[in-house]
C-alpha cells in the first residue's frame, strides 16, 4: 500500500470521525438500563435457581462489555464532542467497569500508536514473542511465557488479575491528575461494592456481581487478543513499520453474529477502529462499508478465530502466528539437517 493510498484511506474514513450526541445518549440509555434491570433480575432469580441467575448474569456480562466499549470511547474523546463530559462519563463507566479512566487512557493511547511494531512491544498489549526470541530465551522466561500463554491462564486468570491487581494500582511514572483519577475510581468502588452488599447481602452480591465479572472480564480478553493474533497478521520493526498497514492488516474484522455485534459494540471493525480512534463505535461498521478498500481486510468469523488460540510465537520469516508445537516441529528440522 502506497503512501498516498495510505492518505486516501484515511480521507476516506475522516467523515465518520464525528460523534453524534443523540445516539451517543441512546447507545448509554440502551446498555446501562438492561445492565441494571439483568443485575436485578439475577438477584431475584437466586431464590429460585442459581441456573437461572447465570442466565440473567451472562446477558449483563455482555452488557458489562457493551459499557467497556462506551468507555473505551470515551478514553479517545470519540463517544462526545466535549472533552470534559468524555472524562466525567470514562471515569463513570470505569466504575462500572472497574478500569481507572486516566491510566488506561494513556496505555491504550501508546497501544495505538506501537501496534504491530516490534520494537516498540509492552505497553498496553497482550505479550508476543517471535520465534527466535523465544529459542534464545532462558529457561525460566519460556516457562513463565508458555504459562501466561495458556488459554486457562490468558482467559480465566486473567480477568481476576485484571480487575484485582493491575487495575487497582497506578503505573510507574504516572502523573498527579492520573493517580488521582485512580484513588477516585478505587474509592467510588468500595463505596458501591459496600453500599449493594448491605442491600443484597454480601453473599448474593458476591455470586453476581463475581459471575458477571468473571465473564465480561474473559470476553474482553478473548475479543482483544483475537483481533490482534491471527494466523497472517502484520508485525514489522519499527524501521519497516507503517500505521496503516498495521490497523487494516494488523487488526482483523471480526465478523460476529448481529446480536454479538451488537453487544460488543462493533468493535469486530476493530480495523477501522485502529485506522482512526476518532470514529465513535455505533458508525464503525458504516466507515467500514462504505469504504472500498477496507472490503478486503483480514476477516474472522466466530467459527475461524477458535483458532486463534494455538498461535504462540510470531513467526518472523514467514510473516504468520505459529504455534509451540510449530517450534518443536522446526527444531527437529534443524537437527536432521545438522547431521
């Protein structure tokens, strides 16, 4: 891609950059009012069967997802026109969330602008080794990687550790109106977790409000990961590294069914999202249909990403994800050719 298709591309998605306040507070009315009537209707249902509030809880996950995506907006000043409502509603939604606003403002900031670029790796995104930095690695560095790695680790402990652990902490180096903005979530949490288990019991809040978590919190991993490690994905070094390339070949279009795509809002164009962050997400799929070039982008399907999961190591040679049984496979290659 050339770079004035590169211009042109972003030409092309520039009119969608502008939000729109009224379907900006009737995507917040159509997530936040079905989250609160499911979280109520879940600890209704607790005295008939826990089957049926898992029921209830799987659908406020979604919608748990659905509010991150309202904040994720909100972090690229993309979800209002004015700066400060876009602080004020992140800072609410990542109560809700439990993700600090400012913090993950700035992560996610650096995760755009060093996706795909392999020299500029560890911040804000999930951790890739290529193939030779993993045969050159020390024992102990293997071990942990393979560990952190593993889907059991990736999406189920890593939502407890997400929200437990590194959510509740400020980063290194962070400045003061960050921190703050941290200790404000932090506290306004405790308040609201204290406050609805005096309601509800601790118990019952416990079971829901966990459930709920657990499964938001390993959705959001799975739909971050998978839309960044797909088999023919884009990683260059930082010499051979263009912004373009990595959003529309980086980032895949996770094609999901109307319902998902919904709930997830349409960040399944998540290549669109990376070409411009300005694009507030009810018009992703709109810049993405109307857009001629980005038909041709790498396209996942519900069915197609499960296979996102035995990708471990970038493979730099041939330019695709393989998996550890790839490596071993390449090792003994290298043997028999040695003899």
């Amino acid at each position: 891609m050339s770079k004035q298709s590169n211009m042109n591309l972003k030409k092309h998605i520039s009119p969608y950059e502008k939000s729109n306040t009224r379907d900006s507070v009737w995507q917040l009315i159509n997530t936040l009012t079905p989250l609160i009537i499911l979280w109520i209707l879940a600890y209704q249902s607790l005295a008939i069967s826990y089957f049926l509030t898992l029921f209830f809880a799987i659908f406020a996950a979604g919608f748990v997802v659905r509010t991150f995506i309202i904040f994720h907006d909100c972090c690229h000043q993309s979800f209002f026109k004015n700066r400060r409502l876009n602080s004020i509603l992140g800072t609410i939604t990542g109560i809700i969330t439990l993700f600090p606003f400012s913090q993950w403002k700035h992560e996610h900031s650096v995760h755009h602008a060093t996706s795909s670029n392999l020299d500029k790796r560890g911040v804000g995104d999930i951790w890739v080794l290529t193939v030779n930095e993993y045969l050159e690695a020390p024992l102990k560095t293997k071990i942990v990687y393979r560990i952190y790695r593993n889907p059991i680790v990736m999406f189920g402990l890593g939502p407890i550790y997400l929200f437990l652990i590194k959510n509740r902490f400020n980063r290194k180096g962070a400045r003061r109106n960050e921190r703050l903005n941290t200790y404000l979530i932090n506290i306004s949490v405790i308040v609201l977790y204290t406050i609805l288990s005096l309601i509800v019991g601790w118990q019952a809040f416990l079971i829901i409000q966990g459930t709920i978590l657990f499964i938001s919190g390993s959705a959001g991993i799975w739909l971050f990961y998978v839309q960044h490690t797909f088999e023919d994905s884009y990683f260059e070094e930082d010499e051979n590294w263009e912004y373009v390339k990595a959003a529309v070949e980086g980032s895949s279009f996770y094609k999901l069914p109307k319902l998902l795509q919904w709930l997830t809002g349409n960040i399944g164009y998540h290549h669109v999202h990376h070409l411009s962050p300005r694009v507030p997400n009810y018009k992703l799929e709109e810049a993405h249909n109307n857009t001629t070039p980005l038909q041709h982008v790498p396209t996942i399907t519900l069915a197609t990403s499960l296979s996102s999961i035995k990708f471990r190591l970038w493979d730099e040679e041939n330019k695709v994800f393989v998996s550890f049984r790839k490596i071993k496979t390449l090792k003994v290659k290298q043997k028999i050719s040695a003899t």
